[in-house]
C-alpha cells in the first residue's frame, strides 16, 4: 500500500469508529460494507458489459475475501 492509500484507509476506519461510537459495531460494520457494495457496483457497472459482469463481480469478491483474511490475520497477530 502506498501512503495515500493508507490514509484513505485510516479516514474510512476513523468515521466507522465515529459511527460506532454513535450506534454499535454491527451498524457500523454492516452500514459500511453497505455503502461500499453501492459504490463498488457503480464502478463495476461503469467498466463492464453484459459480457464480463460476472467476471468483474467475482474480481471483486476475492478481493474483499483476501482484504478480509489479511485484515484478519493481521489483527490477531497482534
């Protein structure tokens, strides 16, 4: 990840512990990969044909899958 990325990530997780803060982890949680699936769906819809949309949202899966077991492993080593 570069630098910019990273802060980018930090701002997201900052405004979800200001969201949990304000109604619980599970709002938080839920209401962010919520919001992430409407925009990543733009995207997707923006760069695909009726020809590779299946492939696209499978792209996108296994990366929110490898993000997730990363994140994971990650946050238990610690």
């Amino acid at each position: 990840m570069d630098e910019k990325f990273e802060e980018v990530v930090d701002q997201y997780l900052e405004k979800a512990i200001e969201i949990e803060a304000e109604t619980s982890m599970p709002q938080a949680s839920s209401s962010m990969l919520f919001a992430t699936a409407c925009y990543n769906a733009q995207s997707i819809l923006d760069k695909s044909s009726a020809k590779n949309l299946e492939a696209n949202i499978a792209e996108y899966i296994e990366m929110y899958e490898d993000m997730l077991r990363n994140s994971i492993e990650h946050y238990s080593s610690k």
